[in-house]
C-alpha cells in the first residue's frame, strides 16, 4: 500500500479581529518566540510584558482597521484564495492541501490533524517565506517538527526550501510589475523587503569567519552566505529588475519594519524614500518580494505610511505594486514546488543571478 501524500502551506499568522485583544494576543505569541526575540527569556518577558504590550496592540489595531477586508485579514483572505487554489490544482493527484499560520489561526497543529484526518502518511511543507530567516522559517519548521514529534505515528515529512530564486516564483512577481509599470511612469523602482536585526545575520554564518554584515553579502548567493537573508533579498531585486529589463541606475534595495535599539540591516526603507524625493524623484513604484500576500506591512506600511512620508519630502506619487496574493501564475508555481518535493515534477527551475557574468554573453533565464 502506496502512501498518501499531503501539503501544508505555512505562512506567519495574523489577529483574528482589527481590535486591541485579539491584537495584544496575536503579538504576546509572535514576541514571546525565541528565534524572534533572541534574548534572555527573562529580558524577553519584561521587555514584552512591561514595554511592548502596553501600547503596541492599540497601535497595531488601529493599522489593521485600515486595510482590513470585509472577509477579514488581508493576508488570511489572500493565503485562503492560494490554498484553494493549490487544492484544486493537486486534486486530481489525490494531495490534499490545507493552510497553517505560525502564529494564530489557522493553527499549525490543527493543520496537521487535517492532513491526518485525510490519511496522510507522507507530508510536504511549504513555508511561505522566499528568504530565509530563522525567524520566519526557520520557526515555523520547529514549530512543525515539535508538533509531529509528540505524536504517535509521525509522516514522513519533506520541506521546500526558500524559493528567492525560484523562476515559477519570480516569473509571477515580474508578471505583477509588467501590468502595473507601464501606466505608472515611475522614475525609480526600490524592492523593500522586511528587516532583521544585524545579528540574526550574524547567527546565520556559516563559516562563522564570514562576516555578512560587514561584506554585504550583496553580490552572490554562494556556499559561506547561502543562509545570509540579506543576499537572498538581493538576489530577488536583481533577478526582478533583470525580468523587467529595468536599468541598474533606478532601482535600489532597502529593508521595513525595523523595531527597538538595536542596529538592523540596512539601508532602511523610511530612510530611503524620503532621500529619493530629495534628490527629485517624482514617482516612485516599491515592490515587497519579501512576502507572497499583501498583509499590514505592505498595504499599510508601504501603501500608506511609506507614501505619505514621500509625498511629504516632495514626491509626486508612490505606487505600492501588488504582491501574488492568488494569481493563477503564483498558484501554479506553488503547486510545482509542492509536487517536486514529492518527487512528481522534474527540480524546479533556479533562476541565474544575473550579478554572474556569463562568459558566452547570453542573458540570464527568461523569466516570463
């Protein structure tokens, strides 16, 4: 007897409702994480308990309300579209897919019950997360494995690894700028992607004598900085800008949503804006290839905040593009990814960096 396989798709989480309960209870779980706050658990508890959950879930609340949907969470509602999506595309090979969130609900252990329910000896997991971070996916893989590890009969489990130069992934998020930058006439194009702190870098080294804070990690994806965040994110910006044919000169990277003291990757997003519409850029289009649905820190960070600080230091306008949500291109591309962890499809296709000069002159993979 064969065994039944199963897919589950992982993404961060988000609150149930825009108000400041469910707000508070959403964050206590996200910042109560280790690989999230990386410090004493005593420093944690205090700096989250007598500092952070004070004021920051009113605050929280009140961004939701701005983009929140009448389904609910933009993200839930975007991931939910994706899995029914996945579902109806693995169907006809009897795999079932079903969705889990790190944190809130759908739970990862309820997730899992499904696919158990459904008679899955065998599962595939599919983080969310493009880049690599121990705080996204490295969390949600052992918040997985600690799940399987308490019961009695364990699957078999395989996992994607980070699709940031995946051509199925990054041929949809080309598709995305082909439709919306041709009528927005943008002067610059910057790829924001979410912060880390500088020293979860520094705890991905690997050997530890490289230094990925210090050297940038900005030119390729190689064997001492294959779990540097920060390279995969540039990895994406080059492999986009080279699908859309933008010129090198108008396009730059930065990085969102940095929180407390401590020194984070840079150059910064907030930073960055204001500095362009100084320097006379007029109109400015950000893509976010950090994440695969448009949730709080692209439609309200970006979409709102980001463009009313630009608009303010001078700019014209600021056109937030679109992430992949459930697009047939971005559905298909997860269901590939799926299916060859399975071993049903040939290895998916890795996009070149384009940083890679190529002897022969040829171009870099097609994208779209």
């Amino acid at each position: 007897m064969g065994l039944k396989s199963g897919v589950l798709l992982v993404n961060l989480g988000t609150p149930d409702a825009p108000e400041t309960t469910p707000v508070r209870r959403y964050l206590a779980e996200f910042l109560s994480d280790p690989r999230v706050l990386d410090i004493h658990p005593w420093a944690r508890w205090l700096l989250l308990h007598l500092v952070i959950l004070r004021t920051r879930p009113a605050q929280s609340a009140a961004a939701y309300r701005k983009v929140w949907m009448a389904e609910g969470s933009p993200l839930l509602v975007h991931s939910r579209a994706l899995e029914r999506g996945v579902r109806d595309l693995l169907a006809p090979q009897g795999v079932p897919a079903e969705l889990a969130m790190r944190y809130g609900s759908p739970s990862i252990a309820a997730g899992l019950d499904r696919l158990s329910q459904a008679g899955c000896d065998r599962l595939v997991v599919l983080p969310l997360y493009p880049q690599y971070a121990s705080s996204s996916t490295g969390s949600t893989l052992e918040r997985v494995y600690r799940e399987l590890a308490g019961r009695w009969n364990t699957p078999y489990v395989s996992v994607v690894p980070p699709f940031y130069d995946d051509a199925g992934f990054l041929a949809a998020f080309a598709d995305v700028g082909r439709e919306c930058l041709p009528g927005f006439g943008a002067d610059h194009l910057l790829f924001s992607f979410h912060g880390l702190p500088e020293r979860h870098i520094r705890k991905s080294e690997d050997p530890p004598e490289h230094d990925c804070v210090r050297e940038r990690c900005t030119t390729v994806v190689g064997f001492k900085n294959r779990n540097c965040y920060r390279a995969q994110c540039y990895f994406t910006a080059r492999a986009l800008a080279s699908a859309l044919e933008w010129p090198q000169d108008r396009y730059s990277v930065a990085f969102q949503s940095r929180l407390g003291r401590d020194p984070w990757i840079q150059p910064f997003t907030d930073l960055v804006l204001p500095e362009l519409a100084r320097k006379g850029v007029r109109r400015v289009a950000v893509y976010c290839p950090a994440f695969v649905a448009d949730c709080l820190e692209t439609l309200e960070e970006i979409g709102i905040r980001a463009k009313e600080d630009f608009l303010a230091h001078g700019g014209e306008d600021l056109m937030l593009i679109p992430s992949l949500n459930a697009r047939p291109s971005w559905i298909a591309a997860v269901a590939r990814l799926a299916q060859t962890a399975l071993g049903e499809e040939p290895a998916a296709t890795r996009a070149e960096d384009p940083a890679m000069a190529r002897v022969d002159g040829t171009r870099p993979l097609p994208l779209g």
